[in-house]
C-alpha cells in the first residue's frame, strides 16, 4: 500500500530478523471485524486468497476504515503489487544516484472534472534535490497539480503542488491532484474511458522523469453510470 520495506535483518543474533509487517484478512476473520462476510466459509477466511501483507500502519488504517477500504480494493491493491513484483524479477529496480519516481494509476473524479497521482518519490542522490515543476499529460494535454479539493478523500495523504524539496536518501508518499479547485490554478481536466495518461516530473538541474500511468475513468454516478 505505502510500499515501504517491512523485513530486514536485525543485529538480535546472526539469523535475527526485524518484521514490521502483518498478514492481514481482507475479509475479517470474525463477526465485528472490518469486511466480515457472514456468507463466506471459515476455509475461504483462512485461505491465502483472503490475505493481504501490509505494514503495521496501513493494517490500522484499512481495519479502522472499512468503509474507505472495500474488500475489491483490497484485491485489486493485493493484485497490481503481486503484478508489480512479478514484472520486477530479475531485474534491477533502482540505480544509485537517480531520482525515482513511482506512479501506476491515474484515477478520474466526475464531480471535480479532475484526478489524482498517488505517487512516491524517493531521491537515491548522495545530494538534496528541488522538484520545480510536474504534470499530468493527458491525451497530450498538459495539467499542472493544484490544491486539491477539501472534502475529496483518498487513501494517502495530497501532497501540495511544486516546488518540492527532498534531502539526501529522503522520500514522499502521498496523491497529486489535477483538475479544478478553490484558491488554486487548476482546470477542468478533458478526459473519457479511452484517455490516455503519463505523469512529468521535473527536477531542477536534471532530466524530466516521465511514468507511463493507467487512467481510470469509473461510470459517472450523475448520468446513471454512463460516461
């Protein structure tokens, strides 16, 4: 969910092992419990298929709200990380010395005309880094983050708008929004279920890193579920 790292070594011995994470149901193991199915089989609840690693504080945050954190949001997270390690098999993830910039999904908001980036940067460099500027590239159009609106919730914390300063080793985790939004710049995004969309971040000093992003456009609940 964060994607932080939740097992390392430990100096408690020479096979010691420090394990911040947890293996947590997605549907809950007993009646009260976030997501409990009374129709699922107590098989079904201890099988791997309804299981999920996550480190300590996002097993709190997705038991304290259920009603944020679905049982298919939890599939589908569970889905594209086991995706994502699968395609990083033998291969080398991150370079030293670079800005790294970790982006999947680009989620549109009808009521808004915007969408969001949840995104982690973390800055490899030895040096500290300035992000001057970034953008949603959407069919070809350029869309620069603004203040997000104040009563849309997502499941991370909005990060504000460049410029943006990262220490040595140091990182952000959080969501980019684009679109319109009270007291900032921001305009309507133009978008459809075909768009197509790419994040730009640009680093001062150093080359734009571009991501590839998945867009999804859900049915717009004010048009009875079409688009």
């Amino acid at each position: 969910m964060c994607r932080v790292q939740t097992i390392g070594p430990s100096d408690h011995g020479v096979a010691g092992v420090n394990n911040v994470g947890v293996a947590a149901h997605i549907a809950g193991a007993r009646p009260g419990s976030a997501r409990f199915d009374e129709n699922m089989s107590s098989t079904a609840r201890r099988n791997i298929a309804n299981g999920i690693w996550l480190c300590q504080s996002c097993g709190k945050k997705v038991d304290g709200d259920s009603s944020t954190w679905s049982v298919q949001d939890l599939h589908d997270l569970k889905s594209k990380a086991e995706a994502r390690a699968k395609s990083s098999l033998g291969r080398r993830v991150r370079d030293g010395g670079r800005l790294f910039v970790e982006a999947d999904e680009c989620t549109f908001v009808h009521h808004f005309r915007g969408a969001y980036v949840p995104l982690r940067i973390v800055n490899e460099r030895r040096q500290g880094i300035s992000i001057q500027d970034a953008s949603l590239r959407l069919d070809g159009v350029d869309y620069r983050p603004a203040i997000w609106p104040s009563s849309l919730i997502v499941g991370c914390p909005w990060l504000a708008p460049p410029p943006l300063r990262l220490d040595p080793a140091d990182a952000v985790f959080g969501a980019w929004w684009f679109g319109s939004s009270f007291g900032s710049l921001g305009r309507d995004l133009v978008a459809g279920p075909t768009s197509t969309a790419e994040l730009l971040v640009v680093p001062v000093g150093r080359p734009e890193v571009r991501t590839r992003l998945t867009f999804t456009y859900p049915p717009n609940p004010s048009s009875g579920g079409g688009s």
